[in-house]
C-alpha cells in the first residue's frame, strides 16, 4: 500500500483532524488526503535548491532514476525535463491548494527552520518526506515529537533507504512498525 493510502486508512480509523507534511513536492499524499478524508493539512517545503545539503546533491543530481522497472541514464531523465523544478513545483503545489481554501495551509521553507510555527500538541500526525539523510531525518523526527498530540502519528516513507532506517530505529528503538511500501510509523505516547 503506498504511503498517501496507509496516513488514508490511519486517518479513517483514528478520525484524523490535522495533519503536517514536511516536503510536499507537488503535493502527491497531500491531495489525495483532501480528496479521500475530512483532515486539514499543514505543507511545509523550502522548494529550493540547497547546495549546502550533500543529500540535496546526491538526491537529484546523482542518484539513480527508474521509470517501468528500468534504469534509466540520469542524463536522459533531465532531458525529458522531469528533474525536480523547484520554482514550478511550488507554483503547481500552490494553484491546486486554493482549490482547498483553509483546509491547506502552506509554511515555505526548510523544516528546521519553521519549528516556531507549529504549536505543540497540535497534530494528530507527521508526515516525514523531507531530506532523507542521516542523521537529518533523525533530527526531524525527534524536534517533531512536540507538535504531536498524545497518541499522534510520525509517519514516514522509504524505510528501504538506510539512512532512513538508521533514523528510525535510532529515534524510537523498537517502537515503531512498517508497514506496505515501506512506510514506517510510530505512536507518541
């Protein structure tokens, strides 16, 4: 199960209210949760180029690109001019979100740096999609942890990156669970 199904089925079940996504993209888990549950979303992505990330580099300059199961040159990938164009993407991101008036709010810029404006207590889950390196994600998920309510939700993809795993496991130890493609989640008590 993708991951946007998974936060759907959590959602249902636990009569989600609010929600924070950290990088958005162009909104993919987003606006499926719009359009499948009653959730209101905060999105915060810095939409940026971040040439003093080394995760931001390998990410999408040198990792590799799959489309149908192959492997395709990273070359040819930029060339049908499907890399990640920041400034679209946002104004993509941006134009479909008025479509959900309130139920959207947008924070631009990096998660670490936008703590201050989420209040404690105040998410009934995370979604951690931002820079997967370690120790960021790590880091992410434990400056988080107050923004959830009792009971809520860190929930994040690509389990199967190491750095990822790494992350998790080092910031709940056994306490988490993984569940469909990948998608990693644990309970704050």
């Amino acid at each position: 199960m993708d991951r946007y199904r998974v936060i759907e089925k959590f959602a249902r079940e636990y009569e989600w209210k609010q929600g924070l996504e950290l990088g958005v993209w162009v909104g993919v888990t987003t606006f499926w949760l719009m359009k499948t549950t009653k959730i209101n979303m905060t999105c915060v992505d810095a939409w940026e180029v971040q040439d003093d990330n080394p995760e931001y580099d390998w990410q999408y300059n040198k990792k590799p690109v799959f489309q149908g199961g192959k492997l395709v040159r990273l070359e040819e990938f930029k060339h049908e001019g499907q890399i990640w164009k920041h400034n679209e993407n946002e104004q993509k991101f941006r134009h479909e979100a008025e479509t959900w008036g309130d139920r959207i709010s947008i924070i631009k810029g990096r998660s670490l740096d936008v703590l201050d404006q989420i209040p404690d207590n105040s998410m009934d889950f995370i979604f951690h999609d931002s820079d997967h390196s370690y120790p960021f994600v790590k880091n992410e998920i434990e400056a988080y942890l107050p923004k959830l309510k009792s009971g809520g939700f860190s929930i994040g993809d690509d389990f199967n990156w190491t750095p990822v795993a790494k992350s998790v496991k080092e910031a709940f130890g056994t306490k988490y669970n993984v569940t469909g493609k990948d998608v990693w989640y644990a309970i704050k008590v």
